[in-house]
C-alpha cells in the first residue's frame, strides 16, 4: 500500500461540466491526471461521443451533461425544436442505460420543452430546465456532504471506491463530497482511496480530486481491503451508485459488491451516498 504523494493542490475551481458563453464545456475526464483540458460539446453527437467514451462519468454528471445537450439541440434546431429535442433525447438515453440519471434529467429537459408555445420559448425552456437541474444537483450535493460527515465520529478511517467527487456530479460530489467535508470538519482521519480497475478511475481521478481539496490520502488496491479491515485500518466504507431500486438495492461499480460484503462480515458501516434523481421507483 503506497501513500499518494502530496503534490501541491492548483487551488483553483474546477467545473466538470459548464454553460458558458451559450456553450456546453466538458472537462474531459479520460486526460486526467496528466492534463486539465475542456472541450466544446457543440452538437448532441459531441456529447453522446463524451459520454460514450466516459469523457464524462459518475450518474448525476451525465445527468447534466445531457440536459444541456438538450439545450443545445434546442439551440441549433432553426425550427421544429420540440421534435429535435424528442429526437436529441432518444440519441442521448440510448448512451449510457445504467445511469438513472440520465433518463431522469432527458425526460424533465424534454417534458418542459413540450409544454412551450412556440419554438423560442421552447429554447428558453430547455436551458433554463438545464441550469435547474445543475442547480438542484449542487444543492443536493452540499446538503449530503453535511449530513454524511455528521454521521463519522471523530478518528473515522474511511476506504471508498471509484470516482465520487464533483467528477462524478458536477457539483460537489457524492461520497467523496461527504470524505471531503468529514475531513475538513475534522471528523476523518485516514482516506483510503481503491484505484478502481479496469478503468482505474480512483487512481487516476479521485486521487486527483483529493489532492486539488488537500485531502491526504492512500491508494490501495481492491484487494488489500479485506486485510485492512481485518487488521481495523477500515472503520467505515461510502460508495455512491449508479442506480438505487425501489427496495433498496444498489447498482454500483464492480468491486461495491465485494466491500458490502466485507465491510458486513468485519461489522463496518457501509454508506451509500446518492442524490434523489439516482432512486429509481420502477425497479
């Protein structure tokens, strides 16, 4: 198990996904760590290709991502906006079928859309449903990142897997949200950080987004968990998901599946962190 080194944070904000200027901006994410680049998503191809390729990732990111790819399909439609956002919907939900979000945020962007009486007002609605839905994932997060950390008492050693931080949500993240807030409250003690293979997305991008928080921490691999829990390094575990059914269960990444078990042999609390838009009713 290596400590991570403690490269110097940029201090500087970084927004995973953006509407600037009338334009879609995604951080693409398949650089990290190596480089910090964002891209124009300037048609609804652009961003069915970003989320594809996991240039974006995390549910509630792509959520995002995809209401404004709405947007931009109303934007560039010279007529018959309704019908290209129908049609810029369809494409979208077809990208990424696990990520509740996705389908959740396509048919609140295209719902709004419908009920205008007139192709501008059609243009208006779906950005404007766009930076809600931005908004209340922001907001969402903060609220979770204050509620989760109130829950580890002080001294907490807390292992979490794949990519949870703003990444994941375009705000403020989910489980890491929650790490990020426990450690700066002072809740937190140690951080382990899985690396997350095949894609590696917690070596490459969470313990990216720890260190531009000044979070210390380890990467370790998946399969030093069981000993570290063996040996009480664990006193807690925090995924997020990519969907919560109807009775509670969760699909997550592959590797969550293994730390609930563990974490329920060893007696350590198991922490699933999700906004409202990843619980889906109909499963």
């Amino acid at each position: 198990m290596a400590r991570a080194p403690q490269a110097a944070s940029t201090r500087e904000p970084y927004e995973p996904v953006a509407w600037r200027d009338g334009r879609l901006w995604l951080l693409d994410q398949t650089l990290l760590p190596e480089e910090t680049r964002y891209i124009p998503l300037d048609t609804v191809e652009d961003a069915a290709e970003a989320i594809t390729t996991m240039r974006v990732r995390g549910a509630p990111a792509i959520g995002v991502t995809a209401a404004y790819a709405l947007a931009v399909a109303a934007a560039s439609a010279p007529s018959g906006v309704v019908a290209a956002v129908e049609e810029a919907a369809r494409r979208l939900g077809a990208t990424r079928p696990t990520a509740v979000n996705l389908r959740w945020a396509l048919d609140r962007v295209a719902g709004r859309v419908a009920e205008a009486t007139s192709d501008d007002a059609a243009r208006e609605a779906a950005l404007a449903e766009a930076k809600a839905i931005h908004d209340e994932q922001r907001d969402a997060d903060a609220r979770m990142a204050g509620l989760g950390a109130a829950l580890f008492p002080s001294g907490t050693r807390v292992l979490t897997l794949c990519n949870t931080g703003p990444l994941a949500t375009a705000g403020g993240g989910t489980a890491l949200g929650v790490i990020v807030e426990g450690w700066r409250t002072g809740r937190i003690a140690e951080v382990l950080a899985c690396e997350t293979r095949p894609r590696l997305q917690g070596a490459r991008l969470t313990a990216w987004e720890l260190q531009q928080h000044d979070v210390p921490f380890r990467l370790i691999v998946e399969g030093a968990a069981a000993s570290l829990m063996a040996s009480g390094r664990v006193t807690a575990v925090v995924t997020g998901a990519d969907r919560v059914a109807a009775n509670g269960d969760t699909a997550n990444k592959i590797g969550t599946y293994m730390l609930a078990v563990l974490a329920r042999h060893h007696g350590i609390p198991f922490y699933i962190v999700a906004p409202v838009s990843t619980l889906d009713p109909h499963t």
